[in-house]
C-alpha cells in the first residue's frame, strides 16, 4: 500500500472569496457601495462612520454592518441612535469578519432601501486582511498616536487596501510621527494610494473623506 | 488568530480531493505560505488535530513550505528577501519596490492511500 500524490493547487480561502463575490454581486443588484473599514482598535473607525452619517445623511442611505469580539452593542447603539440601520455581528472571539458573516449581515439590512453600506471590520491589524468580504473598497486607518511605523511592522493589511485614511492629524504637534517616513512605507507597500489625512475633532480633511465617499455611491447608483 | 477558520478550509479542500480520488485516508498535506501571509503554522496545527479527528484526514501529517517575502526594486532592478521588518532597497536605498513573492496561501498537494 503505497501512498498517491495527488496535486491540488487550490487557494485555502477559496471558499470564502467566492462568497465575497456572491456578497458583492447582490451589493451590485441593489445599487449599494459597501466599504470595508479596517483598523487598529482605538483608531478611531465607529467616530469616522458617525462622522461621515452626519455628513451623507440623508441624502445618502446608510447602513451599518458592525463586528465585534464579544456581544457588546456599544458601537452599533451609536449608529442606531444616528438614525441608522445597524448589525450587530458577534465574530464569537474570532479576530475578522469573512464573507460568510457579512452575507447575513446583508440579510439583515434593507438593501433596497440603502445607497452605502459601511462594514466595521474588528480592531485588529493582522487577520482582516486575509478575508475579502465582497466589498467595493477596503479602506485602512491609522491614527497618528499609533504611531508611524504601522507599514513597516503590519505590511500585509496596508496591501490589497484601495484608500487611506489618517486619523487624529490634530494629534501631530503632541506625539512623535514622522509623516514622510509614515508615507514611505505606505508608498512601498501601495503605489499611489489615496490617502485622506483628517481630523474627526477638529473637523479638518473629513470633507474630503466624505466627498470622496459621496462620488464613489454616486458612479454605483449611476451604473 | 484566524486560524481555526483557515484550518477548516484546509480540511474541506484536503478532504474533497480525497473523495474524489477514492482515497481510503489522507497521509499527508502540503501547503505554501507566504511569509506576508500571517499564519502561524502551529496553531494550525493544533487546531488540525482536533478538527480532522473522525475524517478522511484523521492523522495526516501537515507540511508548511514557507515562501520569503521577496522584493524587486524598481529603480536598481535588484532582488532582495525581508527578514523582519519592510526595509528599502539594501542596493540603492530606494523606496520604489515592488512585492514579487510572500503572499502565498494555497494547499498544494495531498498524499493518500487507496
């Protein structure tokens, strides 16, 4: 009884990235842009999407897709009480969300009914990037108090990303971060990525976020 | 920590192929990493023997072959492998690179037995 080898060439988490592009497909259908937020916990990515609701809204219809760790609503009871549709995803200690949780988020959501949906991936620098989720856009923060060595040390989350967003630039008199060195490593990892430096605080660069938002649901409604 | 999820995937593809080879049981499984791939072979390991157990692949062997992050500058042209940490072109010390290899995850191959 010898052994056979038998080739099999197949990508580990195929299963999953052939949801995600079930998940985007129905996302098409309905007309909805959906962004993929990922970041370190304590970025800042609850305050940008509240921030970006009292941008867009009501002109533009969101919906919120939040993960957490643990079963704790506190980040979906702020969306809620913006006056948005908001799920609660419990990834049970799992550190990311993938396809399969985000396709019953969608059942969730009144997709008819919506122009965006905004998808809180969990805090969490490392294990969000494997999973697509069959969004039309991943978008990475970094804060500035994190410091600006982020691509150098993380560089898998800042490949594959299509938009940039600095967090807490009011932060940059106080704290050590070199901004050019910053760049550079995001620069090696992603060519030319758009990158919107902004202030939820003071308020500063999240026009351009939010417009940057807006054209992007326009050109899906539009299609 | 994904790796219970990636272990899963890792057991339904091994055990599909088997299936379909009419293999009586899986003796071993190749897979390649890429070291910009963020898995610890380990935990999957562990995870491995608790979720096979029962399967076609109860007891097969896990063998990771890990790929290095290798990068091409594109001003110099020179090749150059990351150790740790992201670094600019140890030839010219240009920061225009690109990545050519380190972001691999497939299973490659199974060995069975009929």
């Amino acid at each position: 009884m010898s052994s056979i080898r038998v080739p099999v060439i197949e990508k580990i988490l195929n299963a999953n990235d052939q949801l995600a592009s079930l998940n985007r497909k129905r996302l098409d259908e309905a007309g909805v842009f959906a962004i993929n937020l990922m970041a370190s916990p304590g970025a800042g990515k609850t305050t940008l999407i509240l921030n970006t609701i009292r941008a867009l809204a009501p002109e533009i219809r969101i919906g919120v897709i939040e993960g957490d760790t643990a079963p704790v609503t506190i980040d979906a009871d702020k969306v809620l009480a913006a006056g948005m549709p908001a799920v609660q995803i419990n990834t049970g200690g799992d550190c990311h969300l993938d396809a399969p949780m985000i396709e019953q988020g969608l059942n969730s959501l009144p997709l008819k009914e919506l122009d965006l949906i905004i998808i809180e991936n969990v805090g969490n620098l490392i294990c969000p990037a494997a999973f697509q989720l069959g969004s039309h856009a991943n978008v990475l923060i970094a804060s500035v108090p994190e410091g600006d060595d982020k691509p150098y040390k993380y560089p898998n989350i800042y490949r594959g990303v299509q938009v940039l967003v600095v967090t807490k630039t009011d932060l940059l008199p106080y704290v050590t971060f070199n901004m050019d060195y910053f760049r550079q490593g995001v620069e090696m990892l992603s060519p030319g990525l758009v990158t919107f430096p902004l202030s939820c605080k003071t308020g500063e660069g999240v026009t351009e976020w939010t417009n940057w938002v807006r054209q992007q649901v326009k050109q899906k409604r539009g299609q | 920590m994904h790796e219970l999820s990636v272990t899963e995937s890792i057991l339904n593809i091994a055990s599909r192929h088997a299936e379909q080879a009419e293999a009586k049981r899986v003796t071993d499984i190749h897979i390649v990493v890429g070291k910009l791939s963020s898995i610890v072979d380990d935990s999957v390991q562990f995870y491995w023997d608790m979720i096979s157990e029962g399967t076609i692949c109860a007891g097969a062997t896990l063998h990771f072959q890990r790929v290095p992050a290798r990068l091409a500058c594109l001003d110099c042209n020179a090749e150059f492998e990351l150790s740790a940490e992201l670094i600019p072109c140890p030839k010219c010390g240009s920061v225009r690179v690109k990545v050519l290899a380190g972001e691999e995850f497939w299973l490659d191959s199974i060995e069975i037995t009929r």
